[in-house]
C-alpha cells in the first residue's frame, strides 16, 4: 500500500476461500467498485465557502493508514477501485522491459 499525487493503491493477496474468490469476481465484473479506509492525518488544507455553505478538506499527507476495505457505498466521492491480476502485472513488466531493450538496441544502431 502507497500513497501517490492520485491518491492511495493497494494490492491483496485474494485467498482461495469462496468468500475470497466471490469479491474478486465482484470486483473484476463491477459490482462492488469502491473503497473504505481509516486513516489519521498528518498536513491538510480546508476552505469554507460560507455563501454555499461547502466545506473542503484536501489532505496534503496522510499519517497513518488502516483498515482498508471493499465497500459497496464510499464515504468519498470519486474513490474507485478494479481488479487485476498478478499476470497482468507480470506482462505490463516484461512489456516495459522489451520496450526498453529496443530502445537500448536503436541507439546502439545509430552511435
């Protein structure tokens, strides 16, 4: 788990229970697409737009994350999460690594 300038990623290991393997495939399809955390803050920015009476909480820096969960309904708006596989990590990898190797071989063509 990281935090990034989009916000937080996760990964799981998805056991092989059938609890596990039905939110996998509720997930993948599209059920269920939303995520809950608890966290404390470290450094946050808030406005008040009194006029519309709308609060904004922008956090710059987390603290501390916890308990990170499937949710049907988000606390937050614009929270949303899919499933993907650990091949397809594995092939966006040796991807990025043939992609790189080619690279490496045209400059070598041309100096």
């Amino acid at each position: 788990m990281n935090t990034n300038d989009k916000g937080l990623r996760i990964s799981a290991d998805i056991i092989g229970t059938n609890n596990g393997t039905d939110v996998y495939k509720l997930i993948k399809r599209g059920d269920v697409n939303k995520m809950s955390f608890a966290f404390t803050v470290k450094s946050e920015r808030t406005e008040v737009d009194k006029e519309n009476r709308i609060y904004t909480r922008t956090i710059i820096v987390f603290d501390k994350i916890y308990d990170v969960a499937v949710v049907d309904f988000s606390a937050y708006d614009g929270i949303s999460m899919q499933a993907r596989s650990k091949e397809y990590f594995i092939d966006l990898e040796k991807d990025l690594q043939e992609k790189q190797r080619r690279k490496r071989l045209l400059l070598m063509t041309y100096l």
